[in-house]
C-alpha cells in the first residue's frame, strides 16, 4: 500500500472522537486503533441518545448496542448485535476480528459471554436522562396525528413511532427519537478502517439488529476502492446493500459525493411504510471524501493531522 496523508471523517457527533483518533494517526498509529480510540469517545458521551451508554432503549427499557469495524486492505471483520451492559461495543467488535477469527459476529447473550471472557467490564447503559426520553416520549405520550405536509421521509418516522409506541404499550411495564455514528480512517501505511456504533432505533422490538452490524449494509470497507458507512434507517441500507453499493461505485472511478447519492438513490426506490432518513459516507484511499443525505441540513466532519478541530461540511443531498 502507498504511503498516505492521514485523514478521519465522520458523520454528525463524531467530533467527539475525531481529535484523539488523528493524534493516533499522526504519530503512526494504526486505521483500526484511531477508529476504536475515537470511537469509544463517542460511546463515552451519555449526551449522545444514539450510541454506547446514554443510548436509548428498545421497547422493553434496555439498551441493546450494535458495533462493527471493518479493515481495508484484508476485509476482516468483526461485530457485535444486541449487545448488553457493556459500555464500549466497539471494542468487544474488535475483539471479535482479533481474537475470534472463525466468526464475524456475535449476537446477545453470546456476544455479551464473549465480552465477559475478553475481560470487558459492564456498566449501567441507561441513563436517567435517556429512560426519561423513553417514558416521556412514548409511555406518557399520546398518538401524534401527521400534520401538515410532510416529507416521505418525516410520515415514515411518524409512522414508525406509531408502531413503536404501540409495541412499548404492548411491552412494557405498565408502572411505570435516533441517529448512528460512523467513523473512517485513512492511516500513513495507506490502511483504512471502517467503524460503525449505535444503539440502533429507539423503542425497537427487542433484539432487532440493524445495519451497523452487517457488513455491506452499514460498513464497507475495500482498500482497493475505499470505505463508506450509513446512519438512518438500517432496515432500508440492509435490503439495498448501501455501503457495499458506494464502494462498488468508487471502485467503477465514481466521485466519493456522487456515488453516495447514486447508492441513496437505489434504497430510495424500495418501498418502505417506515421510510426515515439514511445518510452515507465515503472515503478512498488517496484521501477523496463526501457525503449524502436524503434531506437537506445534514453534515459532517474531517479532520486531518495538524488540524485544531475537524471541520464540518455539507452533505450533498439527493
Ligand atoms: N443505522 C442504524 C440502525 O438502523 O440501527
């Protein structure tokens, strides 16, 4: 592999990370390493609802985390779905792809044995702000009625916590909104890395998995061509194939915004009662990056060796 000019992006909250993963960079240190360092910090930051402690529940009041992280130039990968009481799900992936080569993911009560073997500690994943959210939000809330125009995008999360609150009145004890994280690294060895963390939808149906933790669907990465992930409506990049498709089309010599959009575009034409918003990232390895969103607003961040903060730029959109 080429030498390269370190870089990271990100999608929207990653900043958190992104300034101690290119310290990583910069003094040589690997595309996995930066990505589960800058990862983590994310997880850490309980004022993120979507990811790592702090995230919120699935309908029964649980956090339920999905992970993955996937290497360029040998397409390893390790994952972890539907996992329980650990902090840093990032971390168990990467021990899945280190430590247990003969699989690629693991699920529940398994992947938690798994973490407990690897040493990992537990920890208390829902915070009293996000089991507020979760019993304010659909506990105590009434039906929302779709008002106005809406975008086929907002009618489907309206329509999606309809489902979802009358899944938690159906589940819940009677006593009682989301987003994903995607991190990309290009190192100085021309390695790259794609991770990828979430507590998935809120309010899902417990055990639901979502495409954080399948490759192809919301993680890709091929050295050959360059990395993407998504955040939004997994269900949707999981029947598309939205990552695999981008890094397909960077392979074909398609611009990384371009072929971000093209690959919206293909889930976009799927019929979905629940359709939300999906976003997607690209990065190849010559250091090219962009992103699309299927509503206006969205952004996100880089950061290269030297930089004082990442840097937050539009995504295109579709
Ligand atoms: N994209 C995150 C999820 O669907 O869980």
């Amino acid at each position: 592999m080429p030498e390269s000019t370190p870089i990271m992006i990100g999608s929207e909250r990653s900043e958190v990370g992104l300034p101690a993963g290119i310290e990583i960079l910069a003094r040589g240190g690997s595309a996995l390493d930066a990505v589960e360092a800058a990862m983590r910090l994310c997880e850490d930051n309980t004022a993120d609802h979507y990811v790592g402690t702090g995230g919120l529940p699935n309908a029964r009041g649980e956090v339920e985390l999905d992970a993955s992280l996937m290497i360029g130039s040998s397409r390893a990968f390790g994952a972890v779905a539907g996992l329980h009481g650990y902090p840093n799900p990032i971390s168990v992936a990467r021990a899945v792809l280190e430590r247990l080569p003969q699989h690629s993911l693991l699920v529940g009560e398994g992947a938690a044995t798994f973490a407990a073997e690897c040493g990992f500690t537990t920890a208390e994943l829902l915070t009293p702000d996000a089991e507020k959210l979760w019993r304010e939000t659909l506990l105590e809330a009434g039906d929302e009625s779709v008002e106005g125009e809406n975008t086929a995008a907002q009618s489907g999360d309206l329509a999606y916590k309809r489902a979802a609150l009358d899944l938690v009145k159906r589940m819940a004890p009677h006593d009682g909104p989301w987003g994903t994280i995607n991190i990309i690294a290009l190192d100085a060895r021309g390695e790259m890395c794609v991770g990828v963390s979430t507590s998935g939808y809120p309010w899902k149906y417990p055990g639901r998995v979502g495409d954080s933790a399948i490759p192809g669907a919301g993680n890709y990465c091929d050295i050959r061509a360059g990395g993407a992930a998504c955040t939004g409506r997994g269900e949707l990049s999981m029947r598309a194939g939205t990552a695999r498709r981008v890094v397909d089309l960077l392979g074909a010599g398609e611009d990384p915004a371009k072929a971000c959009r093209a690959a919206l575009a293909d889930a976009g034409i799927l019929p979905d009662e629940y359709r939300a918003e999906l976003r997607v990232l690209a990065l190849t390895p010559d250091g090219r990056h962009g992103g699309a969103a299927t509503l206006p607003g969205a952004t996100y961040a880089v950061m290269t060796a030297g930089d004082a903060q990442p840097a937050m730029l539009d995504r295109s959109v579709l």
